[in-house]
C-alpha cells in the first residue's frame, strides 16, 4: 500500500552545504502540527554551494508531497516490540 500525503516545509537553516526543513501538517489532526525536520545536501543538486543557498532560502516556504510505502515484513524475521 502506498499512501501520499501533501505537507509544508519552511528552509530554517542553509550554510550552503545542506538545508534543514521543518514540515507542517495541512489538513485533519496534522494541520499545523511539526511532524518533522529534514535535511537535504547540496550535492543532492547541481547547484553550487551558492546556487543552493539562493533557491532554498531560509524562511521560505515549500509544498512538499511525501509517500510512505507500506509492507508486510517477511515471515521469518523475529518479532520486533516497541515500547
């Protein structure tokens, strides 16, 4: 099962190397709720370290679209407990 969902993120950190972030809920029980922070690397693009600076600047806001794949487990790993 794939489920997509569609959120927000503000850049609140670039140096150049790599960008921090945060992601937003938008709708039901997440609207406007953290969820997250992500970083994503300069050497993920072709941009230069101030290309990159420049796209993602900090305060700005993004929409992101995010999928979760989600599987069975095969029978035979052991059983693991989350507390």
């Amino acid at each position: 099962m794939i489920i997509r969902n569609r959120v927000e993120g503000e850049i609140v950190y670039n140096d150049g190397r790599f960008a921090e972030v945060e992601i937003y809920g938008t709708k039901g029980a997440d609207e406007g709720l953290l969820l997250e922070t992500i970083q994503f690397h300069v050497e993920d693009t072709s941009d230069t370290r101030e290309e990159f600076q420049q796209r993602f600047r900090v305060g700005t806001w993004w929409n992101i679209s995010t999928s979760t794949e989600i599987t069975p487990l095969p029978a035979d790993l052991p059983e693991t407990v989350i507390d």
